[in-house]
C-alpha cells in the first residue's frame, strides 16, 4: 500500500518559533508554499503556521507582524503523519482533524510534507472526492 513516505514532498523547511511572523510570510512566498511547520529551539515540531493564520490572526487583530512571533500562533501539539503511515491513515487523520496538510516524521525528525494535492496526484478519485468533501463540510 502507498505511504505517506512515497506521496510526502520532500524538504519541508520549518520556521522558528521565534522567528518573526513577517519572516515567516517571506519565507512562504519564496518556498511558494501556504503553509510552514513551526519549530522550537530543540529542532522538534511545536505546530503549523499557515498563510490564513497570518490574515486572521494577525493582521485581522491589528497586530505587527514584524515583531509577532510565529510560535506565538502555534496551537497544541501539531498533528503529523508517520513516514511509513499507509494513506488510508493519512486520509483518516486529515478528515479526522480537518487538516489540508500534515508534516511528515520519520523518528523525531520531520522529513516532508503531505498536501492534499499529494493525496489528488496519489490515489483513487473516489477516496480524495471523500476526502475533499470532509474537509469542505
């Protein structure tokens, strides 16, 4: 069965969480990505970090965000996915959570990142016509 290590695109990069909103949205717009893992000074995953938190709860509430921490924004503990998680758990786990995206760790170590656009490239119609229709509901 496919994993979450054969669809993952590889590379994610994290943002520190004491690195500055406004840094983060440089980031995002270079790496052409909406979304970044935020990492602590331990080098271990502390949450996500999208483009919609930094319009809503940021900018939305009037806040600076060349001096708003991006590890202000993270929420819990992050939701991930194991490297050799077969897809029926990665799909699972996004409807579960209403996640589009979910970090990839293999140990402690984050490897990539799974989209929903992986999950369209990867399987069946049908299961990401599913998929889709849970986290748009």
């Amino acid at each position: 069965m496919t994993t979450a290590r054969e669809i993952m695109t590889e590379g994610a990069e994290c943002i520190g969480a004491e690195e500055t909103v406004l840094q983060a949205a440089e980031k995002m717009k270079e790496l052409g990505v909406g979304a970044l893992p935020i990492c602590g000074s331990d080098n271990k995953l502390k949450g996500m970090l999208t483009d919609r938190d930094i319009v809503v709860k940021v900018l939305a509430e009037g806040k600076d965000p060349a001096t708003c921490k991006a590890g202000d924004l993270s929420q819990g503990e992050a939701v991930t996915i194991g490297a050799d998680d077969d897809a029926q758990e990665i799909l699972r786990t996004m409807a579960r959570h209403k996640v589009r995206r979910l970090p990839v760790i293999d140990g402690h170590d984050l490897i990539g990142m799974v989209a929903q656009a992986d999950v369209a490239r990867a399987l069946p119609d049908a299961k990401v016509g599913d998929l889709l229709e849970t986290l748009s509901a």
